[in-house]
C-alpha cells in the first residue's frame, strides 16, 4: 500500500494540506458561489460529517485577506482559472465562526460557551485594537467582548460589530463564513430553553440584514430553519439543500472519487463493501457517499487490517431522533419503519422550511427530520414501482446504506428493551415457570406483533427480540453464555427459588416447520448439554425451552 495519511478528525484545510494530508479536491465550491456573489447569505444544509466545516475552512483559507494561500490551492482545481484567483484571492476581510460546540443542560450554560467562542474571534482580530480606523468606543466593546464582560444586546450585535470594524479597517466589505450556525438552537430545543436561544441567534444573524460592510455570507447546518423565524428582514437570502443541485457534488464523495480513494490507497477489493454500506445518499441529481465514513474505513482497514464494516457515522451522535420517533409508537410508524428495514420505500410530504421547537410536534414533521439529516434519503424513480406515482409535495423516502439499517435496528432493539422493562409482564413470566407452552406461544405471538421487525428474520433478530423481552427484570439474565458443550442462546436464573430456564430460539423457514425446528431446538439443548452447567450450580428445576420463529408468528414447545 502506498504511504498516504488520512485526514480523520481533521478539518482544517491549511493543516491537511501543509501535512500533506490526502484530500479530495473540492474547491471547485469558490467558483459556484463566486458565480452568484451578488447573493448576500447563502445558506447550505447538510447531514452532518459531509465535510460543511472543512469546505468553510477552505472558502476562509482561500478569501482571507491576512493570509497568503496560493501555496496551499497549488495544483487543485481553482487554481486552474488564474483571473479569478488574482481579483479574490486573499482580498477580502474573511470572518469564520462555528458555533458547533454550543451546547448546555441550561441557556446561562449555553450562552456562555457562545460568549466564549464570540471572545475567541474577537481575539483573533486583536490587532483591530492598534488600528487608526477605529474609535475609543470601538476599542472599549472589544474589549468587554473578549474578556467576556459585554451585555447581552452588545453580544448579540457582535458579528454585525466584527463586520463594521473590518470594513472600516481594510476600506474593503467582509465575507462572514459561519458554520453550523443551527447547532445551538438543535442543542436549546432538547434542553428546553429554546426561545432564550432564538432570541441571541436572531441578533447575531442580523449582521445579515441591510449590512453595507458585507461582502456576502455563507452559513452551513443540518437544517433549514424557516425565514420568518431567524431571518427576519434578511434580503436576498438563497439555501442550497440536499433536495438541490447546484452545490452537491462539494459535500459528500461521489463514486469516482471513492473509487480513486480505494485505488490510492491499495483498497479497491473493498469497493462492494464500501458501496453497501457508506453510498446511497442521493442529493439533488447526485448520488454520494458518507465522506466520514469511508476515510474512516480505509484508515480502519490500513492501519488495523480489519476489513468488516462498521458504523462510524453512528458514533458521532447519539441518534435520538429516531429514539424520540419510536417513541411515537403509532402503527402507522410501525409499519412504515418495517417497510423501510425491507428495503422498501414510503411516501411522505416533505417540509425543508421547520423550526426547532416543533420538529417533533407531528409525524409528518419527523419524517421531514429524518431526511434532511440523512437518516433517509430520496428513492430514485428506477427504484420505485412502475404504477407508483408521488403527489405533489411528496417524496419517495427509503435507507440508504447498509450503516444507515444497523443504526434503526439498534435503536429498534434499545426501544424495545426500554419498553419491555417499562410493561407487566407477570403473566408472561407465569408461563414461563409453569412451562405452559401454549400461553408463551401465543403471548410471544403477539409481542412480535406488537414489536417492529427488520423483515430478514434471521435467528438474530428473534434473539435480539428474546433478549430485550427479557432484560432488565430481577431475574438473570445470560446470553449466548458459555455452557456445557457450546453457547445456549438464553439462560434465564431466579436465584430466590433456585429456578432456571435453558431457551434456544430457531428461524423456521414456513409455518408448517415450527413444530420440527421446536423439537430440534430440545434436541440440541440435550445434546450439547446446554443445562447440565445450571443443573451443577445449584438450580434444582431447569426447564427447556424450544422455542421457533416464523415471522410474526412462534410456537413454544419445552420438556
């Protein structure tokens, strides 16, 4: 394999290019937003890890005009067009914000980590301090911005402040280049201080309106929250979506480039892989991979010669927006999100203009949610069935990945854990002693019933299902433990009555075999001895469970 660094966790342009870092050239980007500059605020929206914060990084590099970067664009696409790098190049005042880690279990927390990143811009423009241009007053509001000691009014006009103080100081407008700039108000609406919130990121977001010292703006976040509820007076307003074209083919990898990736770096036996689990995300005329990902999986099979998928985009977030869709427990949602783990699509009504604080209030709203943050994404029409037509508004939504599937069915088994603890099942758990095989047959029958399937039902997803079902109680639990002469796939101890129950579960290929694969589940329990270690430690009565699965449907036989 060739010596090639990969740039995982770094989004720094200048860093990954002064190390040589490999990158995938995107800076084709300058040029289509150069294009419309006329267009005072460009907002674009994308899930997150599709490389919003590296392309600001490099818009900031390529404008800034306290930097000399032709070194770092040598040999990349812009460079090519040598009249528009001479009039923008490094001519223009550049402001670069993130405000990707405001967060806090309180507003008074979360505006002081924003108060905090506002002191750290301000101080990387200290030199404003010695400038000419500028008054006492002036000097005196930099000076409580950065040791945080400035009211709150001041705080929120402060990028509008940073703008004017630049102009005047350069004799030239400002780019403001400001990265998700949606986090805090995503962070605000689940810690439940929401409108304090929106109320800072209005003001801040005023530097848009009527601002004869800027230049044009570029903002980046997940979502596209509607105009009349942040950018109020804000003229000449553009977003670039994912359900656009203009700009995707800048943020996510295409399949070319993917393939030149695994080809660099000796990885291309893995391009089926890769394609199953990190392609599939369709935006505007564009189909993309994950870029986090397959860095991510590449450096994985590189350095640690591991070549079994994972899911990387998974630990980025803790995903609790399907949580808080499960919770909805409807069985429309049921049997949409079995639809999906099919491999199917549904239609929905998409929504791109939200706001936070009602992102949950409706279904209608979550499946709107779960697109635009890349959970799911739009079926092309050769993938849709020939007589199926989409109304007006709608959207043909299905998963795109093979990473996207293993998260749903995580968060399908953490649901159903959280919600079997939470329900009585005493007469479940009276059965079960009693061996009284016809009730658990037809109690298991309806908990599946009632449960959402993946649709492959292979014997780990009725495993998965038992294991759920059966955490959490005051009994012990153990799963695929070591026992006699191999793994049972559940034992189940009550200690206070010296009581257990051996369980090994079988997928059945119809109806008409449950019975046979009951009887070959207890004979294999017998013949591997799956009971003699529980019958050694102490556990006077061990029962056996045989227990087999036909989709929704089992039969319990036991002995």
């Amino acid at each position: 394999m060739k010596s090639i660094n990969m740039p995982i966790g770094r989004s720094g342009f200048e860093d990954i290019r002064e190390n040589n870092y490999y990158y995938i050239d995107k800076t084709g980007l300058i040029q289509e937003l150069i294009k419309t500059h006329g267009t005072q605020v460009t907002l674009i929206t994308r899930p997150r890890r599709f490389g919003k914060t590296l392309a600001m990084s490099m818009l900031e590099s390529f404008f800034d005009i306290q930097r000399n970067s032709r070194k770092w664009f040598e040999g990349l696409e812009i460079s090519q067009n040598q009249i528009l790098c001479g009039h923008w190049m490094n001519q223009y005042p550049t402001v670069f914000v993130s405000f990707k880690s405001i967060d806090g279990l309180t507003f008074e927390a979360a505006y002081e980590q924003l108060a905090i990143v506002i002191a750290r811009l301000f101080k990387k423009h200290l030199y404003l301090m010695d400038s000419g241009k500028i008054t006492t007053y002036d000097r005196k509001i930099i000076d409580e911005l950065i040791s945080q000691n400035a009211s709150q009014n001041t705080v929120k006009n402060s990028l509008l402040i940073m703008t004017e103080l630049l102009a005047a100081h350069y004799g030239k407008p400002v780019i403001l280049l400001i990265d998700e700039y949606d986090v805090p108000l995503a962070k605000a609406s689940d810690k439940n201080y929401y409108p304090q919130m929106l109320d800072i990121m209005k003001g801040l977001l005023q530097a848009f309106k009527d601002n004869p010292s800027l230049k044009f703006a570029v903002l980046t976040g997940c979502l596209r929250i509607a105009k009349e509820s942040i950018f109020t007076g804000v003229n000449n307003f553009v977003s670039d979506t994912i359900s656009d074209t203009r700009l995707n083919e800048y943020f996510g990898f295409t399949e070319p480039e993917v393939l030149a990736i695994l080809k660099d770096t000796g990885c291309m036996e893995h391009a089926d892989r890769v394609k199953k689990w990190y392609d599939g995300y369709h935006f505007g005329n564009f189909e993309l991979y994950c870029p986090w990902d397959v860095l991510n999986y590449v450096n994985k099979v590189r350095t640690n010669h591991i070549t079994e998928p994972e899911s990387f985009w998974e630990h980025t977030s803790d995903n609790s927006i399907i949580s808080s869709f499960l919770s909805r427990n409807t069985s429309t949602v049921k049997e949409k999100l079995e639809i999906l783990m099919a491999g199917g699509y549904i239609k929905e009504t998409i929504t791109e203009n939200l706001t936070y604080d009602v992102l949950k209030s409706s279904e209608s709203n979550v499946w709107s949610l779960l697109y635009l943050t890349g959970y799911l994404t739009r079926a092309l029409p050769e993938e849709m069935d020939s007589w199926d037509n989409l109304e007006k508004g709608q959207i043909a939504l299905k998963i795109p990945n093979a990473e996207i599937k293993e998260i749903f069915k995580k968060s399908i088994n953490q649901w159903f854990s959280s919600r079997a603890v939470s329900c009585n099942y005493g007469k479940l758990w009276q059965s079960l002693w009693n061996a009284d095989t016809e009730d658990l047959s037809r109690q298991l029958s309806d908990l599946l019933f009632d449960t959402i399937s993946y649709h492959d039902y292979s014997e780990n997803f009725y495993h998965a299902f038992l294991t759920g079902l059966f955490a959490g109680t005051e009994y012990i639990v153990e799963s695929n433990y070591e026992n006699g002469l191999g793994r049972s796939d559940i034992v189940i101890k009550d200690r206070i009555n010296r009581r257990a129950a051996v369980i090994e579960a079988k997928a059945a290929k119809g109806e008409d075999k449950l019975m046979s694969e009951c009887e070959e589940a207890l004979a294999q329990i017998e013949k591997r001895q799956y009971a003699k270690k529980v019958e050694r430690s102490g556990y006077g009565k061990v029962l056996w469970f045989g227990m087999a699965f036909y989709k929704k449907k089992c039969l319990v036989k036991s002995k």
